[in-house]
C-alpha cells in the first residue's frame, strides 16, 4: 500500500501541488488538471500490477526517485514563493502589462479584434495544410498512424510540419478566449468560429486540445463570479470529462461488445481508466530501458534538444521512444512520447543530484510565477475585460512560463507562442486617451 501511496501523491503533486500555495477558486491552473491527476495518477496507481511491467527494483527506485523530487520540489515551490524580484521572469512574462491591461477598455478591444484575425488565418492554415498533405488523419487509410504522421503519412506532413503545427497551436492557443466570446457577447459568427476550430481539430484525432479548451474558458467564467454553485459544476464536469474520455473505449465495448473494443470490456471500470492514461506504467516501462541500456545520463541535452525540429536525437519525445524501443528509427511507433515527471528527467540528466535540483528549481519559478499570478488576478471583476486578461494570464502561465517552470524540455514549438503573446501585448498597449499612469503607480506600491 505504501508503494501505491507514494506513487500516487508524489506525482500528483508535481501536477497540482500549487494549491499549498494558493487554495482558491481563482486557482484554474490547478483545477483543469484535476481530471488528469485522478485518471493518469491516483486510479492508476492503486489499481496497477506493478509487478506485470517492471522488476521489485525498479519499483523501489521509481517510488524514490518520485518522492525525493517531490520534496525537493515542494521546498523550491516555497522558497520562491518568497523570492521578492526575478528580473528575468518579470521581463520575459510581462507582469506589468498583465498588472495593467485590464484597465485598458481600449486595449481590450484591439486584442480581441487582433485574436479574432489570427484565430481566423489559423483556420484557414490547418485546411491548407490538409490539401496539401492529401489526407485528413480521420478518414486516411491507418487513422492511428495518420494521427501522429508515422510511417507513409511523415513525408506529406513534413512538408507542411511548419504551417500545420504553427496553424494548429495557434488555433488551440485562441480557442479558449473564442468560446469565451460566446459568454461576453453570443452571437452567431463566434458559434461558427468555434463549432469550425471544434471540427478541424476533431478530423485531426486530438481530442485532448478540444477539452481543454472548453475547460479553460469555463474555469475563468466561473472563477470570477462571486456565486460558488457554477465553481462546483464546473468540477463535476473536470472530472467526468476525464473519466468519460479515458474510459471511453471500455465504455464502447460495453455497448458493441462484438466489435473491436469489445475486449476492452473485459476488465473493470477502473482498470480500463488506468489503461486509458498509462503515464504510471510508460514510466515504468522507459525507466526499465534505460537501466537496461547502461544508464546514459544525458547530461541536460534533453533540456535543448527540443529546439531542434523533427526526430533530433537530444528531442524529448524522441530521446523518450528511442530508450523505450530500444531503436534509433521511431518513425513506424506511432506516440507522440512520454510523459514524464519532473523528477525522472533530472534522474535520467544527471542522476540523484538531478533529482535533487531539477525539481528544486522547477518548484522555485513555479512559486514565484503563481506569487505574481495570483496578485494580479485577484484584482480582477467578472466583465468582458476580467475575462480577456484572465485567458492572457492563463496563456502566459500555461505557455510561456514553462520556459522557467519546464526548462528541463524547452521545445521550439514554443515560439508561436511567443510571437502571439508578443504581437498581443502590441495590440494591447493601445491606450484610451483618458488613462493615466495611476494603474502602473498601483501596481508597483503592491510590489
């Protein structure tokens, strides 16, 4: 039971260990992965058979390695949080534009317009890609391969990787303030935007982005009102969503027990949750192959190989499957990579010194960056600007500060994220002619 127990908090923590920090409504980066962490954590991690995907060993030494990140973790998680000035976080995730924008009517106005335009090219870039690959993953011939353009599917997708990836994170990035719209001003061209996004990411087989999206934009509705009853509807949804989405073959299989899931019936509910989100056993699994193939510490190059596209050696995903597979050529295993925890990365970088500081200092900036977030949103009201400069902060949380939070896999495909929030800020510093410098005056008293 200990076994069970540890794995389940210590990676759960990882996810949502903020909330000793800030427990608040308010507090959506935590809530939207609540889903996540029951199905991917603590269902798993007591409903596994350990011993059916790797030795007592490797157990033992998975349990450890989780809970000593954990604590390190949790300790710079602490100490940032009073940390009083990081110039290089406050300059990069632009507290003081965030601090002030909300202020701005005018403002408002343009990065709505702006985002609008965007949303809209992004549309029409992931259709453009689409003909120019000759096939839509849901209706090509080998869906599952199609999804993540393995094997016949890689070279048409190669040659439209940098519009369709750029067209596609763009429209995931905006869908959230989209549906958004719907609350601040319903009318029927957002619908059309929306149920339009909604479909071209649904043919792609990603119905992850789809989710979060819808998550997102009703966490901040309801996070600013002053009415807790939407708050805890809000987290029934979060749950089931989840649960639905990872249960949902088993769920077919009871229905069509005569089709192709109806195998996946035939365990229990919660074992077919477990094996809809099996980080636990993929870790597992990637840490057994890595012990067996010599225990090559990358020595943080994982940390940048992301910035180099396509299947670079030193690329995450691609360093994950290559252990896990124990191939260089990953181009027939259709994954995207693993998912792994801030602890096993420093273990595979560096060793137990790597479990000691790479958590330690993901926990730092994550203190810090949730201290700074936390203050501005608090100051915010439940009207169509409350809710604009809450998707920003959000977006900044979830998208840029994970350069300083996730430095430990930074990844090229983080810069449209960054010309977007860039261009944003452009467009949001417009100012209304009355405006005065009082907000800015404000803002830096509360520091």
């Amino acid at each position: 039971m200990f076994t069970e127990f540890a794995i389940g908090i210590s990676l759960s923590v990882f996810l949502v260990g903020t909330y000793l920090i800030w427990f608040s409504k308010k507090n959506i980066f935590n809530h939207s992965v609540l889903g996540l962490c029951f199905v991917a954590y603590l269902v798993p991690a007591f409903v596994i058979k350990y011993d059916d995907y790797s030795t007592p060993d490797v157990i033992r030494l998975y349990v450890i390695i989780n809970l000593l990140g954990c604590f390190t973790y949790l300790s710079g998680m602490l100490l940032g949080y009073r940390i009083k000035t990081l110039i290089a976080v406050n300059t990069l995730l632009q507290f003081r534009f965030l601090s002030t924008v909300h202020d701005n009517e005018h403002g408002i106005q343009k990065i709505r317009k702006v985002s609008s335009i965007i949303y809209v090219a992004a549309l029409g870039g992931i259709i453009i890609s689409y003909i120019l690959m000759g096939f839509v993953p849901l209706f090509a011939a080998n869906p599952f391969m199609a999804k993540f353009f393995k094997g016949e599917y890689q070279a048409p997708y190669e040659r439209v990787a940098f519009l369709y990836r750029t067209a596609r994170q763009l429209l995931e990035f905006l869908m959230p303030l989209r549906i958004l719209e719907l609350f601040i001003n319903f009318n029927l061209k957002s619908v059309i935007l929306v149920l339009s996004g909604i479909l071209l990411i649904a043919v792609s087989l990603n119905r992850g982005p789809i989710l979060s999206g819808f998550l997102v934009a009703i966490s901040i509705f309801v996070a600013l009102k002053k009415n807790n009853g939407p708050f805890w509807i809000y987290l029934i949804i979060v749950f089931s969503s989840y649960i639905l989405g990872s249960g949902v073959y088993y769920l077919l299989g009871l229905a069509f027990p005569d089709s192709f899931f109806g195998d996946a019936a035939n365990v229990g509910f919660f074992e077919a949750v477990a094996m809809g989100a099996p980080d636990i056993t993929d870790q597992l699994s990637f840490l057994s192959a890595f012990l067996d193939s010599g225990s090559h510490y990358s020595y943080g190059l994982t940390f940048f190989g992301g910035l180099i596209p396509f299947n670079f050696p030193w690329n995450p995903s691609v360093y994950t499957l290559t252990i896990l597979n124990s191939s260089n050529d990953i181009s027939e295993v259709a994954s995207g990579g693993l998912r792994l925890p801030v602890s096993l990365w420093g273990y595979i970088s560096f060793g137990w010194i790597g479990v000691a500081l790479v958590p330690f200092f993901s926990g730092v900036f994550t203190g810090y960056i949730v201290k700074k977030v936390k203050r501005i949103i608090n100051t915010l009201r439940a009207n169509e600007s409350g809710y604009v400069s809450f998707f920003l902060i959000q977006f900044v949380f979830s998208n840029i500060a994970v350069v300083f939070t996730n430095f430990y896999f930074l990844s090229i495909y983080s810069l449209p994220a960054f010309v977007l929030f860039y261009t944003i800020i452009m467009a949001g510093k417009t100012k209304n002619k009355e405006l005065t410098g009082s907000s800015i005056v404000t803002y830096h008293n509360k520091q």
